[in-house]
C-alpha cells in the first residue's frame, strides 16, 4: 500500500511530532501544535503541486483552471455557483 506523502515529508512530520513532544513536556502544547499543522498545511500543498505537475505533464492537452480556494467545504448548489462564477470570471 503507497504512501500519500514521500519520504522527506515523512522525515519533516516525524521531526515536527518529536518537536511537539518536547513543546508539549515544557507546557507549550497549543503552540507547537498550532506550529505543526502548518506545517503539515504546508506539506500537503507542496504534494498537491506535485501531484499537478505530474498530471499536466503527462496530459499536456488537458485543459486547466485555477479557482481560488473556498473558505468551506462546497457541497451544495449554492457552492457550487461560487466555482462557476470563479471560473467564469476567469477565462474572461
């Protein structure tokens, strides 16, 4: 079974749990958390570039639209209506 994350990223949250430990020893639970998860934010954004990079070089014919992201989760019509119109105001 693949793993989601390469072996650096693995490296990187292995060092940043130890970190939390350590924080969290000396009383400053929430900061090394919060310090933690941005980094994991930041890990998994750097995979999802990578991830596009790979497709849009395998598929170069494909065409692409970045939208800006959504402050929630879109699942609803409503949501959805807010993609469209990102993605309309785009190509214009």
């Amino acid at each position: 079974c693949g793993s989601r994350y390469g072996e650096s990223d693995l490296r990187t949250l292995h060092v940043l749990e130890r970190l939390g430990r350590v924080y969290s020893e000396a009383g400053r639970y929430l900061e090394a958390k919060l310090a933690f998860d941005g980094c994991l934010e930041l890990a998994l954004a750097a995979h999802d570039e990578h991830l596009r990079d790979r497709f849009l070089a395998a598929h170069p014919s494909v065409p692409v639209a970045e939208v800006p992201a959504q402050p929630t989760d879109v699942h609803d019509l409503g949501g959805l209506r807010e993609v469209g119109e990102a993605l309309a105001r785009r190509r214009d």
